[in-house]
C-alpha cells in the first residue's frame, strides 16, 4: 500500500509502503518512508529526499493510543540502511530480550560520494538540520511517537557511531542520549594514527619518526599500512567522503582535499578547517559551559582494543579530555575486540545498548 500526504507548512512528499515484515498478520511491520527536504532543495539547488525505514512495534495496530520512544539508526559507510532479514531478526530478539517496544527508524547516509554523516556540510549540505528540523517533526506528526527529547535516542556503528556522536552533541536539545560504536575518529590529535592538529602538518602516511602508519589490523597484527589502505577502492571512497563531510569547498567546487593520496602531504589550511568545525573533543571543550549539563547521561561509547581500524586511539583521547571536564560520559573499551567483533560484546551489543534505554526511559518516567 502506498500513500502520499502533504503536511502542513512544508512543501514535500511523504511516501509510506507498507509491508508485514512477517507473514502472520500480528507480525511488525517495516515502513519505507522518503520526504522531500526543502532545506536540502536548497542548498542542492535539486530536488534532495531523506529515505528511513521504520519497524513499527508488535502492538502499534492493536495499541492505538500508546505513544512509543524512538531510536534512529544510521549505517556504516557502503552497509545498506534497511533491514536485511538477518538484521531484523537481531533487532526483533534484542527489543523482546529487553522487553522494550520503541519505533526504530533506520535512516539512511548514503550519498554518491559516501557517507554524510548527518553533518551539517560545506560540500553536503544541512544533512543534520534537515534530519531534526523536518524529517523527525513529520515523523513525530505521522508516527505515534512520544515526541520528547528524553523519548529520542540516535545509535550508530562506525561513521553511524560518529553520526550518532555528532548529532548528539549539535543537537543535544533534540536527542535523549547516543549510543556510538566504534565511531570514525572524534579527536583529530590521532586520526586512525596521523595527528591532524600538528603545525607545520605532518605527513598522513608516516609519523614523525618516519615509520609507516598501519592501519587494518586483524588478530592485533596489522596487516595493511595507512597509504595502502587510503590508495585501494575502499580508502579511496572512505576519504574521498570524509573530504566531503569535514572539508571547505575548493575553488573547482569540490571539496578540498585533506591529504595528496599519493604523498600523503597534509593540507594545513584544510586540516584546520576540519579541526575547527567537526572535531568533537574540541567542540564539546569548547562548549562545555552550555553543553555539560545537557550531556549528562547522554553520552554511550563501545569500541573493542582491537579495533581493525585503530578508533580506539582516538576515542582514549577522546575519553581523557571529556574526564577532565568531569563528564559522566560512559565510555567503554572492550578488550579484544575489533571492529564487526564489537557486536557480540556483553553477550551482544544491541541487547546492551536497549537495556540501558529502556533502564534511561525508566528513569525519565517514560516508561
């Protein structure tokens, strides 16, 4: 089934296909919603759509005045939003292992160039505000979702737990709390090894001493170096789209460049516009009169010791400076575990995470 509405106050479509996610009729159902964004159009100059999937709660049809907490999901870079089978079958045991009933909106990322990070973007555009300004509030309209910051939390893996992180931290007015796993790098002093905040700039490939940066790591060996892994697709792409997220736009138009990929030369005047703008421990430093008080239990962080990518160098620096500040700040390292591993921590990591929101909404009286 599908339908078309038109909210009130905004120019855009509202698409709803609707599908049992089971084949018995009591079954959740999963929601494919896309919604045009006036504040994408223009900064795009094109017409520019937010996509999410919603798995509705088992007892939304038979419940019809309860209102439900929402969690909004964002992917990884290059891993499709929607729920495969597999995943919806580990969100369906996770929620009844919690006994928990929330709205789960799995947003999606994606843009040709990679990842956007619901960053609010020089090369992307207002991703962040389109999300929290326009997507949720239709949602919300839409939904029967408890429309409260402390009903709304945001998770995410990988440049989804730097999502999460950032939306939470930028928006801290509209999120209950973020629940990040193993985030892309959020404290630019080691950005999966180089130090984005030296002057003169380092070289991306070599630290100071001169000795390659590795970088995929497997069984606590690594196995790839930095310059090799940012010369194959898969750099290429994962840069190429963090130059689009952090980066100024060029004078071509494009986004600048952090790094020359064959030398591995850091642009300073690049480096310093990344550091200024999205790097989170200096953000939340310099932000910490207005945002400690609404970051206060907010604030969940797993990565593995193992990281395949080394994240948890940059969330240790991470960590010490949101110490010194007297954050309460959860930050968990987990010993031996890597990057995909991290899923299985606690005797599973989804069930980890709902039973802290559901312990969370509990406190809050939501529940």
């Amino acid at each position: 089934m599908t339908r078309t509405l038109r909210p009130l106050g905004l120019a855009v479509a509202f698409v709803f296909c609707l599908g049992l996610a089971q084949a018995e009729a009591s079954g959740p159902r999963l929601v494919m919603v896309q919604m045009q964004s006036p504040l994408l159009d223009g900064f795009r100059h094109a017409q520019t759509f937010l996509h999410a999937q919603i798995l509705l709660p088992e007892s939304y049809d038979v419940a019809p005045t309860k209102r439900y907490p929402a969690l909004y999901v964002i992917h990884s870079l290059e891993e499709d939003y929607r729920f495969s089978p597999e995943k919806l079958a580990s969100w369906q045991d996770a929620l009844r292992h919690a006994d928990l009933e929330m709205i789960v909106v799995a947003l999606d990322a994606s843009l040709a160039n990679g990842h956007h990070e619901f960053a609010d973007s020089a090369n992307n555009g207002p991703w962040g505000a389109a999300l929290t300004r326009e997507l949720i509030p239709e949602l919300e309209k839409q939904f029967r979702i408890n429309a409260t910051r402390d009903a709304r939390f945001v998770t995410g893996h990988s440049s989804g737990g730097w999502s999460a992180l950032w939306l939470q931290v930028n928006y801290p007015d509209e999120f209950g709390g973020a629940w990040s796993i193993a985030p892309d790098p959020v404290d630019f002093h080691d950005f999966t090894g180089p130090d984005l905040t030296r002057a003169p700039p380092q070289n991306f490939y070599r630290d100071p001493r001169g000795n390659p940066y590795g970088f995929v790591r497997r069984r606590g060996v690594d196995v790839t170096t930095l310059r090799e892994f940012a010369q194959g697709d898969l750099g290429r792409a994962q840069f190429d789209s963090f130059d689009a997220v952090f980066s100024p736009r060029g004078e071509d138009g494009r986004p600048a460049r952090l790094f020359d990929r064959r030398s591995g030369v850091i642009d300073g005047v690049v480096a310093g516009y990344w550091e200024e703008h999205y790097d989170l421990a200096r953000l939340i430093a310099g932000r910490w009169k207005e945002l400690g008080p609404k970051l206060q239990g907010r604030v969940h962080v797993v990565v593995g010791t193992e990281d395949t990518y080394h994240l948890e160098g940059s969330l240790k620096l991470f960590k010490a400076v949101l110490d010194g500040l007297g954050s309460d700040a959860e930050i968990v390292f987990a010993p031996g575990y890597d990057h995909m591993t991290i899923f299985r921590y606690d005797r599973g990591l989804l069930r980890h995470n709902l039973d802290q929101m559901k312990q969370q909404l509990q406190r809050e009286h939501i529940l």
